[in-house]
C-alpha cells in the first residue's frame, strides 16, 4: 500500500530519542520531514535530504528542482547529480536554465561554446575555444597573447567560470585550478611571482629571475603535467604534441597558449601562467 506523502514511511528515519534540534538529527513526517530538513541552516542537513526527497514522487522531484537555486553550491551541485539522468521536461528545463546561470561573465562573454565541447569531451576544440575567449575577454585579440596587466587583471567570474568547466567536465582532472594545486605543491607562490613581476625596476633584471624562477619550479611543473619530453634536456613540447585526450596526465589541460613565444603553435614554455596560478582566491 502506498503511504500518504504527508505521512511517515519506510524511507523515513526514526528519530529514537534524539534531539531535533541537533544538526543532524533525523526528522519524521514523510515528505514535510524532508521538506524541514532541506530549510535546515546547514547544508550537510540539505543534501542528505535531496535524495530522500526523490522517494515522494512529484512532490519530492520539485524540491530537489528547487534545490537548484540553494545558497550553498554543494548543495546546488548535488541536486544536479541527482537530475542530470532523468528525462522528464521540467527537469530539463530546469537544468537548462541553471547550466546557463553558471556561466557567469564580468565582460558578457558567451561560455556556451565551451561548454559544448567539454560536455562532448571535444578537448582540442575545447582547448582552443579556451585560448579564444581569454583573449577575448582581456580585449587581446590582436597582440593574441597575455601580458602582464592583463593577467592580473582578468575578470574574477570569467576565470572562474572557464576553470569550473574543464573541473566539471573532466571529473576533476583538468582545470587551471588543478594546475594552480600541482604548481603550488612543486613550491610556486603567490609571493614569489608578484615579487619578480612587481619589484624589480630593470626589465633585464626582470628576466633574469624569471629565469631562474622557471627553472627552479617551472619545469619541474611541465615534467609534471607532461608538457615536457623528459628524456631530452629543457625540451618543451610544441602545442600540436599535446595529448588531447582524458588519459593524458593530470592538469595536462588546459594547455591553451596565453604567452608571447610561440603564438598559437609555439612551445608550452609558458610561464606566464604562473601569474595566473597567483591569483589571491579566484581558482
């Protein structure tokens, strides 16, 4: 017999005592128990509750559709993986609407491309696209290249929102913020990059501590992501030898050219990236 939505029933957990109050206490009550949880101030309570909620039937399936707008973006993220696989046309609709809300831009760019190709793990064609509206967004097109301002000066929700994707997209494999960590783990600091960039008047002298910064730490970072051939020395690959494919190694993309040398098709020597990776809080 099927219970009634606003009853108890068997997907219910039963509170034995416990404290309601408590953060992660059970709640009785069917569908309005889950409906309490999922207003509950913390997000662990929240998502515990999304799958729960799957079990009353339309009722259940609107609030996870709502769950779509929560607060907390865990919680955001979990709904989405409970609706992605399902084929009713709210559902759709709903994920539609919320996919196009998370392409944020400062600048108005359209991330919709991007996502296309990732989402049919097109990474080549992603790649590229990534290059594209970089230069795009920082007004570069020309020069086709990153320089320092530009970098620094990136919009905040545009990196973001590029960086998310590939995240997303690859299950966590590439991305600038996978790269950033990867970076950071062979040494290379916020402090040290603004410290080159910022603090030395004399552009030779520039140079020549970013030369030995990028020995020091960059290439150690190319053998890393596998964008140098290790066998030879200081051999970095060119842009039409790197492994366009989910078996490649972790961070090995986006490998998309934001430097001078090189243009589009030069050698992946490219450490103005780690400019990038110097960003305060943005990756």
């Amino acid at each position: 017999m099927t219970n009634h939505p606003q009853q108890p029933g068997k997907y219910d957990a039963v509170l034995g005592g416990q404290d309601q109050n408590s953060q992660f206490a059970a709640v009785l009550g069917g569908i309005e128990g889950v409906k309490l949880r999922l207003n509950n101030s913390h997000p662990q309570v929240r998502i515990a509750a999304l799958p729960q909620a799957l079990n009353y039937g339309e009722m259940g399936l609107d609030l996870v559709i709502q769950a779509l707008n929560d607060e907390s973006d865990e919680v955001k993220n979990v709904a989405y993986g409970l609706l992605e696989t399902r084929t009713e046309a709210k559902v759709k609709e709903a994920l539609i609407i919320f996919e196009d809300a998370q392409l944020k831009s400062a600048v108005g760019m359209d991330y919709r491309t991007l996502r296309e190709f990732l989402k049919a793990r097109k990474w080549k064609e992603a790649d590229e696209e990534t290059r594209r509206v970089m230069l795009a967004v920082a007004k570069r097109e020309k020069e086709g290249w990153l320089d320092y301002n530009s970098i620094v000066n990136f919009p905040c929700a545009d990196l973001r929102t590029i960086d998310q994707l590939w995240v997303k997209y690859s299950n966590g494999k590439f991305g600038f913020s996978v790269q950033k960590k990867i970076y950071q783990g062979l040494g290379g600091t916020r402090e040290r990059e603004v410290e080159i960039w910022e603090n030395f008047g004399n552009k030779s002298e520039i140079w020549e501590k970013l030369r030995e910064y990028h020995t020091e730490i960059w290439e150690k970072f190319g053998d890393k992501v596998g964008w140098r051939n290790t066998g030879r020395l200081y051999y970095w690959l060119g842009y039409n030898n790197i492994t366009f494919d989910i078996k490649a190694p972790e961070g090995h993309l986006p490998a998309a050219k934001i430097n001078a040398s090189g243009g589009a098709t030069g050698r992946l020597e490219d450490s103005n990236r780690g400019l990038l990776f110097s960003r305060r809080s943005d990756l």
